[in-house]
C-alpha cells in the first residue's frame, strides 16, 4: 500500500469522526482547514498525488459528512457565520461534478419542508451563480477511459437537465427563482458557451477534447422543448463566433453531428427557427443533412411534408440553406419533385387543411425560386406533368381557397420550369395572400454590378431635378407658354353629365318580355333590363300573369351588350318574380335544375335566386306588394304624406305621459311568415332527385361544386322555415339526405352538411325533435363527434362543435319537460 495514500485515508477518516462527533466549534474549525487543503487553489496545498487522490477516493464522503451535521445550531458553533462559510466553500471549490451530485442527492433525500433542505437548495442556487455547471460539463469534456465514466455522465445528464423539475417537486411553493425553467435554461445556454470556448482554446493550445456530452445536454434540453431559451442565447453566440473563425465552425459541426438521434428533430426545428437566415444555418450545421439520415429526413421530409406550424423565413432558411452548397442541391430539387407531387396530389388536395396546402404551396415556390434555369431543365419533363395534373385537380375544387392557390402557383410554376412556352395565366382578384406568394417566387436578391450602381444615381438625377428644384425645364420648339397666356381657360365641369339615351325605358311587364326577347334595338333591351324589377315590384298583377315565362326568359338570358352589372340586374329581376308568384315561378326553378341542356352556371343561379327569394319572403315586416303601378298624379302626395306624419307623431308624442322608459322607435309590424305557405316548392323539388345522375349533370361525381351549393341552399330554407308547418318534414328529408352524403370527400360539402344540421336543429320545434326524429338524432351525435375531433378542415370542425353544442342546449331544454 502506497504510503501517500495511506496518509490521504487516515486524515480522512479521523476528521470524518471528529465532524461526526465533535461539538467544539475551533476543533471543527481547525479540522476542516486540514481537509481544504486537499482541495486546488488553497492556501497550503497538500501534493499533487494527495489532491488526486482525495478527490478521487474521499471528497463525496466529506461532502455527505457535512451535509449530515447541518443544522442551525451545528452552524451557530463559530460567531459571524465562520463556520457556514467554510462549509460552503468544499462545495463551491471542490470538485464540480461531485459536488453537484451530492447536492442533487441531498435535495432529493431531504424529508419534507426543511431548514436543511433550503440550506441545500440555496447553496446550489450559489453553485449556479458562481460558474460552476460549467466546471461541471467541462470536466465530462476530457478524453476518459474509465469504465465508470460512461454511468457517471448518464447521471450528470439526467440531473443537469431535470434540474428544475427536481427542484420544483421538492420546494413547491418555495422555490427559488434560479431554478425556474424560463431562467435556468438561459443559464444553462451561458454556461455551454463558457464550455465551448475552453474547448477551442484547448484545441489551439494542442490538447485534445470531446463535445459528446455537451451535445446530449443540449439535445436533451431540446427534447424538454426548451429550444427557445437554451438556443436563444447560443444560436446570436455561435453566430458571431462562426462568421470569422473556421475552428469554431467545425466545433458546432461536431456539437450537432454528436447529438443523439432521438433528439435531431427537436434540435434542428430550433436551430432553424432561432437562425436568422440560410447563412447561419450553413455554419452552424455544415453538411450535417448529408452526413445524418435522421437530419435529412427532418429537413426534407418532416419539416416539408409532415408539419406547417413553421413560419414563412424558417421555410426560407430551410431551402435557403440547401441551396447554398453544391453537394445539397439534388436534395433541393428531390424536395421540389416531392413537393410538387404533394401540392397537386387529390388526396393531398381533399384531406390536409388549407393551412398545410398554404405551408406547401409556399415551400414550392421558395425551391422554385432558388434553382436555375439549367436545373429545372433537367427533369422539366416530369415537373410539368405534375404541375398540370395538379392545376386541373385544384380547378375541379369547390373550395375556392383552392382553386386560388392552384391559380397562384401554377401562374409562376409554368414560367418557370417551361419559360420557352406561353405560361399559364388567370384571373383572380391580388389580395395579401397572393402577394406574399409572388413575392416567395422571386428570385433571391443579388448585388448589383458597380455600372449599374453608378447608372441609377444619374438616372434618377433629372426626375428630382424636374419635382424638386424650381428651374424651368426647356419646352420644345412650338410649345411656349407665351402662345397661350393671354386666354387661359378654366376646363367646364361635366362630372355630373349623364349620357342620353334615344331609347324610352317600357312602362309595363309585357313590354320588358317582349323587348328582351325580340328587340334588336340594344339601347332599349338595356333599358327594359334596368326597369324590369321596378315594374314587377309596382305592378305584381301584371307580373304574375307572365311570371313563369318571364322567369325563363331571365333564366336563359345572355348579355349580348357590355352592360355594367349584367348579372346584378338579371338576378334581382329574378329574385322579384320569385317573390311575386313564389309557387309556380319555383316549381318552375326547381324542375329546371335538374334538367337537360343546363350549365353548371345556369343551375347554380337558379339555388342563389331561390335562397335569396325565400329569404326575402320570410323576413318579417315585409311590405305587402302594391296593386297596380302608380299614377304621376299620386306621386307627390306620397312624397308629401310623411312630412305631415312626421308632424302629427311628434304632436302625440309631446303630449303624451308614460309612465315608463321605453326606445321611441317602433319595430316592424308583426305578420305571417309568407315563405310558410311556399317553402315545399322550394325544398322538396330540389332534395327529390340528387341521386339520379344525367348525361351532363352528375351531382355525386364530378360536379361536386353544384351539390355543395345545393347542401348550402337547403340548409338556408331549413333555417328560414323555422316554426312552419312543413318544417317537420323538410327536418327529416334534410336528416336522411345529410346521412347520405355523412363521409363526402369534399369539405365544401361537409360544410353544407354539417350547417344543415344546424339549421335542423335551430328550425324545428324541440318537442316535435324529440318526437318524430330521435333515432336521427342519437345517430348524428356520434357522428358529429367524429367531425369535431377528426376532420382535416377546420371550419367542418367548428361546424361540428356548434351542432354538439345545440343538441346539447336540446337537451338541456327537454330535460325540464320530461321530469315530473
């Protein structure tokens, strides 16, 4: 036995007695400064070889001595804290990592609210302060061997990590503000970069290091989903750091290659998030994507494919750094195949949320924006058949989101990838959405040349010259301001001048039909247009003699001349025939949807014009219509009578005494709901055969925009026939045809349904519900708990809650009535 260490032992295990026994504060005193001097930096050290050992073999049990005795009156044996100080000084100056774990373990044994255990979570709080988790993780950063090593940095790990929930369970309520989440791990992140600044200074000064389980601390905190505080301070750091120095951009190469698998994914969607753009990312990752299969699949598949909660620069800075080194450019163009399959894909295009088809339309045109022509040349071919199959799924779409991104980005795609073809073009309206992908497309900004820099100044020299300075410019010859300044016109205002029309509008119904019908003179087809729904609305006798002609004329009629609001005209005109003679005008309608030689437009103006008809025929107060037209004789008298009404209801109301505070103004006057009398020609017809395929009209196949507008229609008489009659029976037809189409593929259909419900719901009478359809009812909760949790689009499953939630208030209304 080495007698050296036979000393360190014997030292040890007298001084462990005599702190575990002694109450003599100068002996206790004089025993610990024998024991500091085994530790580094004490006054009077003790040898090397007497150091090594008592800190390999002796300082956790001096450390579990001392944490044994603490008491308040153990430290009241020394006057002015002397005692207390030296305690804490073998925690603060000895070994790190096994003073933290004492400390941890100390915690964790502590029983219950204790005067030890704040005294032990306090002292860690100044072992934190003080610097000393970095000592921690430096100290796993040397090349060991032994075969402990491995065990001893698992539970480092999990300690360092978990350290705020250790200490979170056992304080509670009194915990300490260092060991909070959102202030430790920014500590944390310091410490880390103290860390790896030692770790470059060694490897300059020759010395060889690890950074293992630096990256497992960091990938761990990671996997905590503490990205945000622990990279908040890293990612500026490391950004600085790389920009100028090639040994610290190869020591965050090896920081993030050495981070587990498991934790990849929550590393790298923070490091993308926290970097300001492809650059950073470039030096803080290198070619990590070619070296790891787990980081190419985050990068190129999970973060594209699989989620869009990313926002529009982390997508730049994704791609971006793909494209900036020629190795990881074919993965860039895979992407861009991959996307483009996705982006036209109809299964992709019926079940992801819109959200997620923005998220990939946008990633699209990001990679379309960083490939070169010479590039998309390659595989032009296969890029655009999958464009084009794709804009002809989205154009069939229903959704008019859809239809918009498909528009957007086919427009830019086939001017990109066949730029020697006409590229595809359409008509939508600009609005945010679509700048914001525009500008996604453009190609990444380059520096302009010293010509042009030095060209632009002069051109724009001889604008200012013209807007800013005073000096008359030189006219040309002929032009001089003295020819014309004696005799200086003021132009005449005619902003008020109206055109004039050699046609004479028609004065009766019959007159408008036959000049929409037969007159070649356009001036006075226009006219008949624009008067005819004043004439129906004056003179609903006339009309309804010609109701149901006059309907078929509007229906099939075409705009011939560019008349400002063509379509605005015909269908108000519609509305109002509708309105005069609702049951056969409807049954007229409704025949005609389902008819032959139809478009889809014709038949989607025949829903609107009834939707809006009956809206118009439940609303209360509505005017009864006026018999016969008005004479000019009887026009000023009725602009004349509300003047003197005026007068005389403000006489009655001066001289009136109420004896309670109600508004002055007057609601509509109740009266019958007249859609109640006619809302079986608009509802019946129409749910009659869906079913029934034509040879051009096939509702449950390719026309799935016309049946969504159908389920819309019918959900909106359901609602405006609320408390009639029929509702009953339109409630139970609206029930079985919602069944029928419960699981559409299209969610501008389950839209449709999931409203019909409602309106089912909101229309019939809660004791009728509850009488003649309850087997209807159990069946669609289930199902409209299915939708809420479960369908892609977002507004099915906000639908579907308010339907849980009316069946519930349903419920919640009949439970009263049933109880005796």
């Amino acid at each position: 036995m080495d007698p050296v260490q036979s000393a360190v032992a014997l030292t040890v295990r007298e001084a462990l007695h005599t702190l575990s026994s002694s109450e003599d504060g100068g002996h206790l005193l004089s025993t610990l400064g024998a024991l500091k001097r085994y530790l580094s930096g004490a006054e009077n050290p003790a040898l090397p070889g007497e150091q090594e050992e008592f800190a390999r073999m002796h300082f956790s049990a001096v450390l579990r001595c001392l944490v044994g005795r603490l008491s308040p009156g153990w430290l009241e044996l020394l006057p002015n804290g002397q005692l207390e100080d030296l305690w804490a000084s073998f925690f603060l100056e000895g070994p790190a990592d096994q003073a933290f774990l004492v400390l941890m373990e100390s915690i964790e044994g502590a029983a219950g609210p204790s005067f030890r255990l704040m005294k032990m979570a306090q002292l860690l709080a100044r072992f934190l302060s003080a610097g000393r988790m970095a000592a921690v993780m430096e100290g796993q950063c040397r090349q060991l061997t032994e075969p402990a090593f491995r065990l001893l940095q698992e539970t480092l790990l999990i300690k360092v990590v978990g350290l705020p929930d250790h200490l979170g369970n056992r304080l509670q309520r009194e915990n300490l503000e260092a060991f909070l989440p959102q202030n430790y791990f920014p500590l944390l992140g310091e410490e880390i970069m103290r860390v790896l600044q030692a770790v470059v200074d060694s490897l300059r000064g020759g010395w060889d290091c690890s950074v293992s389980f630096l990256s497992q601390v960091l990938g761990k905190a990671c996997v905590h989903g503490r990205q945000k505080e622990i990279l908040g301070v890293l990612v500026p750091r490391l950004t600085a750091l790389t920009q100028g120095s090639c040994l610290w951009q190869r020591v965050c190469w090896r920081l993030v290659e050495c981070v587990p698998d498991r934790a990849t994914e929550a590393l790298l969607t923070g490091l993308v998030e926290a970097a300001s753009g492809p650059d950073v990312l470039s030096r803080l990752l290198g070619n990590l994507v070619l070296k790891s299969k787990k980081a190419q699949f985050v990068m190129t598949r999970k973060i594209l494919f699989l989620q869009y909660r990313y926002s529009t620069p982390m997508l730049q800075s994704l791609l971006g750094y793909l494209a900036m080194d020629s190795q990881r450019r074919p993965l860039l163009r895979q992407a861009l195949k991959e996307l483009l399959e996705t982006w036209g894909s109809p299964s992709a295009i019926r079940h992801a949320p819109l959200p997620q088809q923005r998220y990939i339309s946008s990633a699209l045109l990001i990679c379309l924006a960083h490939l070169q022509d010479a590039e998309l040349r390659d595989s032009q071919d296969e890029l655009l058949a999958s464009l084009m199959a794709g804009v002809k799924t989205r154009l069939d779409s229903s959704l008019p989101a859809v239809r918009r991104l498909g528009m957007i980005v086919a427009g830019v795609a086939s001017a990109r990838i066949h730029p020697d073809g006409p590229p595809l073009r359409f008509q939508y309206e600009e609005d945010e959405l679509s700048r914001e992908l525009l500008a996604l497309a453009a190609p990444p900004p380059v520096a302009d040349s010293p010509s042009e820099a030095e060209a632009s100044p002069a051109a724009e020299t001889p604008d200012r010259g013209s807007v800013d300075s005073g000096v008359p410019q030189a006219q040309p010859e002929g032009s001089g301001s003295d020819l014309d300044s004696d005799d200086e016109l003021v132009p005449y205002d005619m902003s008020g001048d109206q055109e004039l029309k050699s046609g004479k509008a028609p004065a009766y119904v019959r007159d408008c039909v036959e000049a929409l019908t037969s007159s070649e003179d356009w001036e006075r087809w226009e006219a008949a247009l624009r008067a005819l729904e004043g004439l129906i609305v004056r003179s609903p006798a006339a009309a309804r003699e010609v109701s149901v002609e006059l309907a078929k004329v509007l229906l099939h009629l075409e705009e011939k001349t560019s008349v400002v609001g063509f379509e605005g005209l015909r269908q108000r005109a519609l509305v109002a025939v509708v309105v005069t003679d609702p049951a056969p005008v409807a049954e007229y309608l409704t025949s005609q949807f389902y008819a032959l030689n139809f478009s889809l437009r014709q038949r989607i103006d025949i829903l609107d014009v009834l939707t809006l008809a009956a809206q118009e025929l439940s609303r209360p107060g509505r005017l009864p219509p006026q018999c016969g037209s008005p004479s000019p004789t009887s026009q000023p008298s009725s602009t004349q009578a509300p003047a003197w009404r005026a007068v005389v209801q403000e006489r009655i109301r001066s001289k009136t005494r109420r004896f309670s505070q109600r508004s002055p103004g007057r609601g509509p006057d109740a009266g019958p709901n007249e859609f109640n009398l006619v809302a079986g020609y608009f509802f019946f017809p129409l749910i009659r055969h869906f079913d029934r395929p034509l040879v051009t009209f096939d509702l449950l196949g390719e026309d799935q925009l016309v049946l969504g507008r159908l389920v819309h229609t019918l959900g909106a008489l359901m609602y405006l026939a609320v408390n009639t009659t029929v509702a009953v029976a339109m409630g139970k037809a609206l029930l079985e045809f919602v069944w029928t189409l419960r699981f559409h593929g299209d969610a501008y259909v389950r839209r449709g349904l999931l409203s019909a419900v409602s309106s089912v719901l909101i229309s019939v009478p809660a004791e009728r519900l509850l009488a003649d359809l309850p087997d209807e009812l159990l069946e669609a909760r289930p199902w409209l708990a299915d939708v809420a949790e479960q369908d892609p689009d977002e507004d099915c499953r906000v639908l579907a809650v308010k339907a849980l939630l009316l069946l519930e208030k349903l419920r919640d209304t009949l439970v009263p009535l049933s109880s005796p």
